[in-house]
C-alpha cells in the first residue's frame, strides 16, 4: 500500500459536516410574520432530518441614553417571552402530527452579529431566517444577504 493511499483511508472515516443531513437546524425568529415562517419551515426540516432546532430570537442592545431611559430590557424580554409562547403554541397545535426537539435561544446584540454568534455556539449546520420586511433592506442589504455572504453555513431565506 502506497503512502499516499494509507493517507486517504485514514482521512476517509473522518466525520465531515454536513455530509449525513443537519443535526443543528437554526432559525432566527424576531415576532415578524416571515420569521414565524422560517421557523416553521426549519421545523419541518429538523422534522425530516431528525436534527435539534433551535429558535434564537436576538435581543437589540440600545446605545446608553438612546432609549431616553426606557426599560429596553425588559420590553425585549417581554418580546422573547412572547416569542417562546408562540412556538410552543404552535408546537402544540401540531403534536401528533410530527415531534420535533427544539430550543430557544436568546442572544443580544444586532441581529447579524447576534445570529453568527448563535450559529457558531450552538454549532448549527443551517440557517433560517425570514425575508426582510422592511423596504430599505432590498437597498443597502437584510441581515439575510450579509448571513449568505459569510459562505459559513447553508442559508435558507423564507419569504
């Protein structure tokens, strides 16, 4: 057996990611009807694919002073409890049906910075998110384009 051959058996066992499905299936869900949609969408692929989906919602963090002292806090905690009581709503009106493992996650930050950062502490092997609703997005560019751009991760955009 040749050098170059015994070299390639012992790299050909070695796991190589992605290549037997995703295990970790991220959705990233803001309240937005396209995001509910992307989560709904990643369940069903985690479904199909018997992976783990998790459900990051990312909590804006507001310059000091930019909020002229309002709870920004709190009002996005209430936002992220909402969140978590929709999925499981919704989870709930399709037991039965399919069972899916999932989690949620927050994390803070901008919603870009905060869904790379996601990704990679829960090692997700494809992103969801929902399309931009917001005008100014097809100009400058939605957080999904710049999740696309950084070539890390398969990304599915839901409209």
């Amino acid at each position: 057996m040749t050098e170059q051959h015994e070299q390639h058996e012992r790299h050909a066992h070695r796991f190589e990611r992605g290549t037997d499905g995703p295990k970790v299936i991220l959705a990233g869900v803001d309240g937005s009807d396209s995001s509910m949609r992307a989560a709904a969408y990643a369940g069903g692929l985690a479904r199909r694919q018997g992976a783990l989906l998790a459900v990051v919602y990312v909590q804006p963090v507001l310059a000091a002073g930019a909020a002229l002292g309002a709870p920004v806090v709190e009002t996005t905690d209430e936002i992220a409890e909402d969140l978590v009581a929709q999925i499981r709503e919704a989870a709930e009106r399709v037991k039965g049906i399919f069972d899916v493992r999932w989690e949620f996650h927050t994390f803070r930050g901008d919603p870009y910075n905060g869904l790379v950062k996601a990704a990679d502490e829960l090692k997700a092997d494809a992103v969801v998110v929902g399309a931009s609703e917001q005008a100014g997005h097809r100009i400058i560019g939605s957080v999904a384009v710049r999740l696309v751009k950084a070539g890390r991760w398969p990304v599915t955009v839901v409209p």
